[in-house]
C-alpha cells in the first residue's frame, strides 16, 4: 500500500478498537444501561413497524450480505483485478469468522426469550448482522477508485451497518453493547486488512 494509505489505515482500526472495548465494558460494566436501552429500543408485538423492521433486519443477514460480496468479487474478476477479489474474499470472510469464534468463545447469553421477536439461534456478543453488514460495504468502498463514489459508499456503509444494528435490538436479539462491539470490530477488521489492499486500488484509496 501506499505510503499515505499505511499512515491512513490505522485510523479506522483504532476507531474501531475503541468502539470494540466500550462495548465490552459496557456488557461487563452498565448491565442496567443494556438492560435500560432494550426497553426503550424494543417494539412492541403488535406495532405496525414489525414486518419493515424484520425485513430491513434481514437485509444485515448473510443470506444477503454474503451474495453482494460475490458480486462485488465478480466485478473485480470482470474489471482483471483478481488480486482485490481476493483481498475482499480474505477480509469479509476472515472477519465473519472471527466474530463467530468471539462469539463461541465468550457465550454471551441473548436477551430473555420473552424479549425477542425474531428467531436467533447464536450467542449474542458481538451482533454478526452489524459487523458483517459494515464489513462488506466498508470493504467493496475500499476497492472502488474513484473518490466521490468511495467516500459515499463509506458513509452509506456507516449508516447502513447502525441502522442495522438499531433493527436487532429493535427486535429484541441483542444488546445495544452486541452492537456497539459488531460496530467497532468491523471498523477494526477493515482498518488492519486496508493495510494489505493490493495495486492499483491501494492506490486510488489513498492517493500520494
């Protein structure tokens, strides 16, 4: 990567450390937060926004998002760029892995049953709808080269990834702290793989 792109990577993987660590303390140290923030987040069984919400919730889910990956590999296939293909498979699909072993590892318990208004079947810390969803935008905007589309593509991510995050709490799933926690381990994925984003897209991310 190019030098500019070394000093810039940092960045968005210790914003994303950051946001990782306050959601830990957050699951660790305000439990009555967490359990405040699912009251006042949660819909309500009978509320007329349920069926958007689920929908929009689906959206985050790797039956969406794993698609939109290939795809956006297939295009770089399309464009002769199969060194960022390959990047892209080696970031998203390391980082879904990562949040899975996390979540095997600590076995952080869902909120109560009577609380969820979607099926989940997974440990809940932290939330792979919000981390997986990130990931892939963030990472397809890293490999676009032009500048304006980029950087409208990072913000549409940033949205896109805590509107997701909001549906899953909005239906009871997870902690605003799973959130918080997908939220930054994204970032941080992101940030530690842009350091090996390959030529000619190292380079059109961050131009000298």
């Amino acid at each position: 990567m190019a030098r500019s792109g070394m000093r810039r990577a940092p960045v968005l993987a210790y914003a994303g450390l950051v946001l990782l660590a306050l959601g830990s303390l957050f699951w660790h140290f305000a439990t009555a937060l967490d359990l405040m923030l699912l009251g006042s987040l949660r819909l309500d069984a009978s509320s007329h926004w349920l069926g958007a919400v689920s929908f929009l919730s689906s959206l985050g889910g790797i039956a969406v998002e794993g698609p939109i990956a290939l795809l956006a590999m297939a295009w770089l296939l399309a464009r002769r760029q199969p060194a960022q293909a390959c990047w892209m498979l080696a970031a998203i699909g390391s980082g879904r892995l990562a949040v899975e072993a996390i979540k095997a590892l600590l076995v952080r318990p869902r909120p109560p049953l009577f609380d969820r208004l979607a099926e989940v079947s997974s440990h809940s810390f932290p939330s792979s709808h919000t981390a997986g969803t990130l990931l892939t935008w963030l990472a397809l905007a890293m490999v676009i080269s032009r500048p304006r589309p980029r950087s409208m593509l990072i913000a549409f991510a940033l949205a896109f990834a805590a509107a997701i995050g909001w549906t899953r709490m909005a239906l009871g799933v997870h902690w605003f702290s799973d959130v918080v926690a997908g939220y930054g381990l994204a970032m941080l994925w992101a940030g530690v793989a842009a350091r090996w984003l390959p030529d000619p897209a190292a380079r059109r991310l961050n131009p000298a």
